[in-house]
C-alpha cells in the first residue's frame, strides 16, 4: 500500500511519537490544501490515452492511480502513517482485517515443507491459521513457550523458517525477550513476525527491536472507536518486496473507507493510549487488592513475572490486562460478568467502551500450561471515569462471592 514517506523531518530534536501521529500520512498532495485526506472510492481508473494505460503497466504503480485494488491516497496516507511510527521500516500493506494481516504474512515468508515455531500464548485465530491452512499448504509448526527467549536457538532446525511473536501474550500477557529471540533468529537465517496490536507502535517499536514484519489488528487502538475492521502489516526493507508481492497476488485490498476511519482513529491514538494506560493501572492496582482476586495479569505491575522486560523494551501499556478469580466455578464468573452495567461483553478491544470477557486460554495451550487458582476474566478498560468502572466490578465481585 504505501512505502515510507518522503517527508523530511523538521530541523532540531527529532519529533515526539504524540506529534507524529498528528502530521503523518498528511501529504500536501493528498490532502488538497484541508486536513484530512478525504476518501477516495475506485474502481476502474481512466487513461487517457492506450499509450498512457500502456505505461502505467510497464511502470510501477505504487503511490500512483492504477487501479483501485492497488490503493489510493486514502489508503496510502493511513499506510504511509504507520510506516513512519516504526523507525527503519520500508512500508506498510493494509489489510481489511487483523486476521488478513496475519495470514498474509504469514504467506509471504513459508512455503510447503517450511516449519513454523509458533509462540503459544498466540491469539486463537492465528493458532487456527497455523492448524489449519498452514498444515493443509504442508507447512508445519510447532509451539514454543513464551517465556523461552534466546533458548529459542534451540528450537530452530533445518526447516524452520519463520518465528510467531506475540508480546505481551493474548489472555495471559506474558511478555517475551524479543530482542534475544530476534537475535536468535536472524544467526540462523528466520524471519521474526510479532503481533504488536496490544503495545502498538507508539509503546513498543517492533523493528528498533530486530522485528522483520510487524502486525497489527488496527481494528484495536488505532481505530479507536468499534467501527471498522481493518490489519496491518509494516516491513523490514529486507522484506518489503516480498510482503507487497505476496498481498497483492493474494488480491488483499482495505476499504477506503475503514482506512478513513483508521486515519482518524490515528490522530487520537497517543493521547487515548495514555488514558487506557492509566485507567487500567488503577483498575489493576485495585483488583490487585481484591480478597476475591487470586492475580492480576497485567506486565506494568512489579510482581508481573515479565515486568523487568516491559520496563526495560517498552514506553507504556495500554488498557488491557486479565485476572484469575480466587477459587469459585464459571457460573460465579458468569454471575460477576452478567450484571455488570458499564462493561459490554463482546470479542475485541482498544475502543472507548470497556469490555468483560470470560476467558479460558488454557484450554488450548500445548507446552505453557500453566496452574491458575480459578476462572479467568479479560477486561478491555475504556474511557469512562475509573471510580465509576471500579464500583461496578466491586458489585461484581461481591456477586461473585455470594455465588461461589
């Protein structure tokens, strides 16, 4: 969709990640002299002449009218954007969901007789990817614990050819060593994909960190507002032909639209994640103390077991975190959950409403089973005040002990 931008920075200190995402993306001849990019639906593009359509095919079509399928400057600012928020990248393809993000990826570096190691703290989705298209393509994959860091070295053999990151880990939040398993990688010749939806760029630069392809459900915090799906994925210059190559074969286009919304989702992104940072911390903190609560997976907090690495890789967290309940059966979780006014349940996360959501990872964990004292609860902590959020888990939490 879009390679890294042209722009020149500003002389002097180098611009700070809350004023990038403000100015990104916004090029003069995109914009047409008003903020923001409008939204540029296509189809079929008109040549004016055959010489002119002959030219267009022998030339390349990258940030330049081809064929809608092949982008626009709606989606080129949104792609030109993210690319910027991970220094030494060389572009960013767009995808219309996270799950596309993945799968595109995922083709762009394996081929049949290729092995995948798979962090198993991965999102559900992309496990099901792996044992299901990957296997069926006679592309193999075998699970790693999160926890591994540079012993990864020893799981890489002849065939592996690609390592699955995500950090912190879906449901459980473990956070990885990913500077020591992309050095790991890179001795041996592997790609390293991380899925950096919770941190986003803004907290956790992917590429600075040895990251090949670095994805994104930007249906999360970048859009902000549960209204669009939409993925991404940003590339090393390594592997930026190959990824532009393999998601244009794939015929992956993201709506005009939805790359509209994500735009102006963008603009906001910095200073919500500050919110949800905090609120969450405070909402964590206080569960934390909660008689009801056996522990709170949350990487900011000191006893987090991959606190160290989040303080010493990351510049924030975001609004996201799991707790496992002392004791008690899933029908007092239910119980907890089902009454509660100001978190939805519903799948997904990052938009300004907070979320519930019961969750059993370990039902489909493989070689990181961990024990856990009682059923487990995800929240995705919005906007709202926190007292207000706090109140209504402390009258959840008192159904919970009437229930168990």
């Amino acid at each position: 969709m879009s390679d890294h931008s042209d722009d020149d920075p500003p002389p002097g200190r180098p611009i700070a990640d809350a004023t990038r995402v403000v100015t990104a993306g916004r090029r003069p001849e995109w914009t047409g002299g008003i903020v923001n990019p409008p939204v540029w639906r296509a189809s079929t593009i008109l040549y004016d002449t055959v010489a002119d359509l002959r030219a267009g095919l022998a030339g390349d079509s990258h940030h330049r009218l081809f064929y809608g399928r092949r982008g626009t400057p709606t989606q080129w600012s949104l792609a030109d954007a993210l690319t910027e928020l991970e220094p030494g990248a060389a572009g960013t393809f767009l995808y219309p969901s996270g799950v596309a993000a993945v799968a595109a990826a995922l083709l762009a570096v394996l081929s049949p007789g290729d092995e995948l190691l798979l962090v198993d703290s991965a999102y559900d989705p992309t496990r099901a990817m792996a044992d299901g298209l990957l296997k069926r393509m006679g592309i193999a994959t075998r699970y790693y614990d999160p926890l591994i860091g540079g012993g990864i070295a020893e799981l890489i053999g002849e065939r592996t050819r690609a390592v699955f990151l995500e950090s912190p880990g879906s449901l459980t939040l473990e956070i990885q060593d990913v500077p020591a398993i992309t050095a790991a990688a890179r001795v041996r010749g592997c790609v390293t994909l991380l899925d950096n939806t919770w941190a986003t760029p803004l907290n956790f630069r992917a590429i600075e960190h040895g990251v090949d392809l670095a994805i994104l459900a930007c249906t999360k915090y970048v859009v902000g507002h549960s209204d669009a799906m939409l993925g991404s994925v940003t590339a090393t210059p390594e592997l930026w032909p190959c990824l532009l190559s393999t998601s244009r074969q794939l015929g992956q286009v993201a709506s005009p639209d939805d790359c509209w919304l994500a735009s102006r989702g963008l603009r906001t992104m910095a200073i919500r994640l500050k919110q949800h940072e905090t609120s969450a911390l405070r909402i964590a903190r206080w569960l934390a103390a909660r008689p009801q609560v056996a522990e709170v997976l949350h990487p900011a907090l000191p006893d987090h077991p991959g606190h160290d690495l989040w303080r010493r890789d990351f510049t924030g967290a975001s609004g996201l975190f799991s707790f496992t309940l002392n004791g008690g059966t899933d029908a007092a979780r239910t119980a907890l959950i089902d009454d509660l006014r100001l978190f939805g349940i519903g799948y997904s996360w990052g938009g300004f409403e907070s979320l519930a959501l019961p969750v059993d990872p370990h039902r489909h964990r493989i070689v990181a089973k961990r024990p856990q004292a009682g059923p487990m609860v995800r929240l995705q902590i919005g906007l709202e005040d926190p007292d207000d959020l706090i109140a209504d888990l402390d009258a959840g939490l008192a159904r919970f002990a009437a229930t168990t």
